[in-house]
C-alpha cells in the first residue's frame, strides 16, 4: 500500500506535466476534455498533491485566453448561465410592475382570486354533498395509498408542490450525482421526435470537427437538456413526510406501478404524457392505434425489466437497451464513478405493504381515453360521446370517447381537463355562458353549485352580472380588453368548467362502487402556452448591464445547433407577460400594450390555466386527490416545443407552442408528472 501511494505520488505531476506540455504544443482542441477531467477527479480523489501539482492544475483552469476563432468557442462553453428560480410566489402567476394604467386588470386578477378561494370555502362548507359529515369521512386520507389521516394529506400535498414549484434550474452538463441521470428515450410519436430530428440533422451537417467543438462537455445533446431541476432543500428537510428516497429511474418507477392498472384519461395533452409513460416502462416501441383507438398496454413487463429489478441497471437507464428508437441520446457525462454500487444502494425504497393477492397475480397495464371535456356520464349513449359533438358554450368541437367503464378496472385514474377554447365567432359568443343542454341529469347540482357559489362566495356582482355582449369590444384596446378578459375568463372557469368537473368527480366518488375505496385519483394540472415560442423578439430583458446576457449565450449554442428554438425564460412570466406576449410577426412594435387579435386564444387559454390549477390545487386535496403542477416547471420553458424547429418559420400551429418534444426541455414533465407519480406511490 505504501509503495503504491509513492508511485501515485510521482506519477500524479508527472501526468499533469505531460498533459501540459500537450497543451502548448498540440493546442487544447485536439484533447478531449473527459480525459483531463478524468485526470482532475483523479488526483483529487487522493488529496495529496505536491505544491507544484496545484500550480499546475490551477493553470489549466485558469489558462490564458487564445484569440483564435477556435480557442473563443470552447471558452463560451466555460460560461454558466444563472440559475433560473421558481418560488411559491410565483403561482399563481404574479404581478410585477404594475403601472398605473394597469390598475384595472390589477384590480380584475385579484377580484378572480378572491372568487376562486371564496368557492372553494363555499364547496366545502355549503355544498349539499361536498360539505356533509357522510361526505368528508368516506374521502379521509388518500384511497388507494397507505395514507390515512387528512393531516397526511396535507403533508404529502405540500411536499408534492415544494418539489415542483420550489428551487431552481441550473445549467449541469457533467453529472454530479452519484446515480446516473435517465434519460427519456422516445419510441412513439413522432411528432415529439421533432427536435431531436432537427438537432442531429443539423449536428451531421456541421461535419465532426465543428460537432466536436460545439460540444466540450462531450455531450451532443440540445442545450435545454442540459439543465436540471433542484428542489429547495427545505423540501426534503422540513416537508418531506417520511424517510423516503424516490429516486426517479426507470426501474423504480415500475417497481412503483407494479401490478397496477392505470387508466389516463384527458385530451391530447394527457395523451402525449401516455407515451412518455410508455417510453419509460418499455424497452421497445409500443403499438397504438392512435388517441382515439387506444388500447390497453402491457407495460414493464418486458425481459429488460424483469432482469433488472435487482442489480445493475446502468444499461436500462442510459437506454441502451431500448430497440427501435428515433434517435439514440448518448448518456450524460458523470465525474462519479462505480455506477453499479451507487444504483443499487441510493435506488433502494421502503418496504411497502403489499396489496391484495389477486393485484399481484396479473401484471402491470396502461389505457388511454380520449375526452376533451372529461364527461364523466355512466351512460354509453349520452349526447356527448357521440362522432360530432359541438360544445353549446364556445361552438368547438370536443371528441369525448366513454371511459367509465374503464374506471372500475382500474386502481390508478389519472385525471385532467382542459380549458375550453375561445368562440371563433362574435355570435357564438353571445352563447358563451348559456347553461348546457347535455347536462340534464346533473342540471340540479348544476344549479345548485352556481346558486350557492352566488349566494355564500360573496363576489364581485360585476363579473357574475357579466354579460358575454360586453365582451364583444374592440381586441387592441389593450387595459380595457385585458380587463374584460380575465373577468370572461373566471366566470368561463366558475359557471361552465367548475361544474362540469365536479359533477365528473361526483361520479367517481360515489359511495356505491365498492373499489372506490381502493382507487387512487390523481388530478393532472395544465399548463400555459407559450405565444413567444418562435417569437422574433427575445422577450424578459433588462437593461441592466451586470445582468447575465442570456440572448448572447443562448445565441451562441444555437450557432452550432437545432431544434430547441427560443431559450428559456430567465424567470417565471408575470400577468402582464402572459396578457401582452412578445409579437410572433413584425407588424407588432415590440414592448406594445396591445392585445393581438390573433393571440386571443392564447391569452384566454393560460388565464384559464391560471384559475383552474389554483381551484384544483386547493379542492381536490380535500376531497383524497393528490394534485400534480406541471405549470410551475413548465413556466420557463418556451424552449423544445413541437413549434421550436420551425424557429422564426412565419406559419406555425397555435398548438405547437403547447405540446412539448421528449424528452422535455430539462426533463421537467418527467420531473413533475413522473416523479410525482412517483412521490405519490413511494409515500
């Protein structure tokens, strides 16, 4: 031992000796750089270097600058951005800098939040069924969980949304953790594969000496994935409900949903969360037959799977056993080493109590169903569930397949709705807030909610007493129009969405379904569209000029790049961001006032998103769902959409700028959908 640490002692400088003599004459483009960090995490591991070594590795990290075009590309690598932070305070969404000619939508904003709270209370404390004592004791805990009380509701919710809305993005393109980072391997659509196209058929057109030196961390991959989420400590230190470690891998996320069968039900959204669940719990393509003929899949229950339960899972986690794939991620780069001890001690969860005899005799299954308004109607022949249904409140179409019957075979329903769309016609306007004709058998609960909601909530009487015929005004008029837009928005979320959800939800929870009991309900928050996605304006700049230029550092990855499209943004969206978005054409003045007319949609769409993630993040925990927010994570990123690769294109679907490539930008619908699925079963 003694003579081996003498000869480390000695061949540690004169390694470094070599190396450097190496970079004056041979020049630093022709090493590669996981060798001299390698070299570096080396000698540190022994913590006896000779004065002269720390003279030599000081050197190396802070050499000299070059001049050359060469030597300027591989430091603008060196260059780490800011973390990017998101805090409690950021959802719902803020405002900041509100000007005086902005106290109308000021004062409309808080108005609706106000509303929302006050229907909460009104729900839980008047509500003919939600407020009763029967009610409240068959919802105690979480069903289907091993939670029991309601104070470990609370603690579990609160975890849940510290580790999806508090901390901060930070640039890691070396792996710094023990475990490896998996990474998601899309295998279905591909439509989600857009950006991962775009960013290696631009990579191969560059040749191998420019992709070589546009990657000095040597990771060729597209730079919104080499940013990684960090939870706030405190979430794990003071919030977190037990000692539990869910590591989110592949293995133990199938470990979790092990001998469950799970039902996802929502439009188009829920449907691409589907397939990244798919390329998280198999190693090859799955067949489906598409959104509307979806049928149930076997899931982890493949040969990878079943010999990694145990064990080495490195392979499975980098994807390299996945088979007919789009295009093959390389791993990330780590400075850990001994993978296989780490992954087999750091992934090991708590012993869980098992469930019944009879789940653990089949397997593990997926099904998805489409239905874009989540009517929940036990009937078959319902109105709604027919080829063409036209939404009496907006005139758009919604594609509503019948699920219920699905639900009693399944012990994991994963729930979501989205906003409804903006009329496409003045006329159809006037009809907005008309009650619908295909809710008669829940039209009493209808009317009931609205009367309680009017009668107890105490709110604003202008926006009840608000007639869609006002809204009928001109669309750039800007503070009026953001005025009048939010107040059409809350009572669109209050009278129409709000009651149409409770009354899906009463269907599940009725008492006479004896698995009610057994079946977790998961609630899945939307989140916002970003209208800047192909922007030509950067948006979120200062003129501050010690502040980090995020626009040149992006600029300066994309120079050799594709597919990510505009950078993130360097903090969470205010209101006035997301009323008045950067124009995605040159026929509006940057920095204007004025709403668009062709962003209407859009505008009502995230207020819509806005409300109903705050309703639902403070109802549904009180009635045993847990409840996701992919909002928060999602804020920042306007970045890897569908819309990215058409970067500056001058035609683009609105829907591109709201359905995201896979893997995600930072992974952060992995992080808040998968790894709060798996936070949830862990708890």
């Amino acid at each position: 031992m003694v003579r081996s640490m003498k000869f480390l002692r000695i061949f540690g400088p004169l390694t470094l000796l070599a190396l450097l003599f190496c970079l004056l004459f041979f020049g630093e483009s022709r090493l590669e750089d996981g060798f001299l960090r390698g070299l570096l995490f080396f000698v540190r591991s022994y913590k006896r270097q000779s004065p002269y070594t720390n003279s030599i590795l000081a050197w190396v990290r802070n050499r000299p600058p070059s001049d050359s075009p060469t030597q300027d590309s591989l430091l603008h690598d060196d260059i780490t951005p800011p973390p990017i932070k998101i805090s409690a305070s950021d959802r719902p969404a803020p405002i900041i800098g509100a000007r005086a000619e902005d106290i109308l939508i000021s004062k409309a904003y808080k108005s609706a939040l106000k509303d929302i709270d006050l229907s909460i209370h009104t729900l839980m404390n008047h509500d003919p069924i939600f407020s009763t004592s029967e009610f409240k004791a068959s919802r105690k805990g979480v069903p289907g969980t091993r939670i029991r009380t309601n104070s470990e509701r609370q603690d579990l919710q609160k975890w849940l949304d510290c580790t999806s809305g508090e901390g901060e993005w930070r640039w890691e393109p070396i792996n710094n953790r023990a475990e490896p980072r998996t990474m998601t391997v899309h295998k279905q659509g591909a439509q989600e594969a857009k950006c991962e196209r775009a960013f290696y058929e631009s990579s191969s057109s560059l040749g191998m000496a420019n992709r070589s030196r546009s990657t000095k961390d040597n990771w060729d991959v597209r730079p919104s994935l080499k940013f990684r989420w960090f939870h706030s400590p405190k979430c794990d230190n003071t919030l977190k409900p037990r000692k539990i470690k869910p590591t989110l891998s592949r293995r133990n996320l199938c470990d979790l949903l092990r001998h469950r069968s799970i039902l996802i039900v929502g439009d188009l959204s829920q449907y691409s969360l589907h397939d990244l669940l798919l390329d998280w719990t198999s190693t090859k393509q799955t067949h489906c037959a598409g959104n509307l003929y979806c049928k149930i899949h076997a899931i982890c229950s493949d040969d990878q799977f079943s010999i990694n339960w145990n064990g080495n899972s490195t392979k499975l986690e980098n994807g390299e056993l996945d088979s007919h794939v789009y295009h093959q991620i390389p791993p990330q780069p780590s400075s850990q080493i001994h993978f296989t001890k780490n992954v087999s001690s750091s992934s090991t969860l708590e012993e869980k109590t098992p469930r019944s005899s009879s789940n653990h005799e089949r397997g593990t299954f997926l099904r998805y169903r489409r239905s874009d308004s989540l009517w929940g109607s036990t009937s078959s022949t319902d109105p709604r569930f027919d080829p063409v249904w036209i939404h009496p409140n907006n005139g758009i179409r919604d594609i509503n397949n019948f699920w219920y019957g699905d639900v009693r075979k399944s012990d994991l329903v994963i729930l979501s709705r989205r906003p409804l769309g903006l009329p496409l016609r003045d006329t159809t306007l006037k009809n907005l807030f008309r009650a619908s004709q295909n809710m008669k058998k829940s039209q009493s609960v209808y009317n009931k909610h609205l009367d309680y909601l009017r009668r107890f909530s105490g709110s604003d009487p202008k926006v009840w007493g608000t007639k869609s015929d006002a809204l009928l005004v001109e669309w750039n008029k800007g503070e009026r129009t953001g005025d009048l837009m939010i107040k059409m928005a809350i009572k669109t979320v209050l009278e129409i969405w709000l009651p149409e959800v409770l009354f899906t939800l009463l269907q599940l929870l009725k008492s006479d379904d004896p698995r009610s009991q057994e079946r977790l309900i998961v609630w899945r928050g939307e989140w916002r569209m970003h209208g800047d996605c192909v922007s030509s304006t950067s948006g979120n700049t200062s003129d501050n000029k010690n502040e980090f230029d995020w626009d040149q550092w992006w600029n300066g990855h994309l120079s050799v790049s594709a597919g990510d499209g505009r950078r993130p943004h360097s903090s969470p969206p205010d209101l006035l961001s997301i009323l008045f978005p950067p124009p995605n054409n040159q026929t509006k003045e940057p920095g204007s006032t004025k709403i668009d007319i062709h962003q209407r949609s859009l505008i009502f769409h995230n207020l819509q998103v806005i409300f109903q993630n705050h309703i639902m993040r403070n109802l549904v925990p009180n009635l045993g769902i847990p409840f996701l927010d992919l909002e928060s994570l999602a804020s920042v990123w306007r970045t890897g959409l569908v819309a990215s690769p058409t970067f500056n294109a001058n035609h683009h679907l609105l829907a591109d700028c709201y359905h995201y490539c896979l893997p995600s930008p930072g992974l952060h619908l992995e992080e808040s959908f998968l790894g709060g699925l798996s936070r949830i079963l862990s708890f």
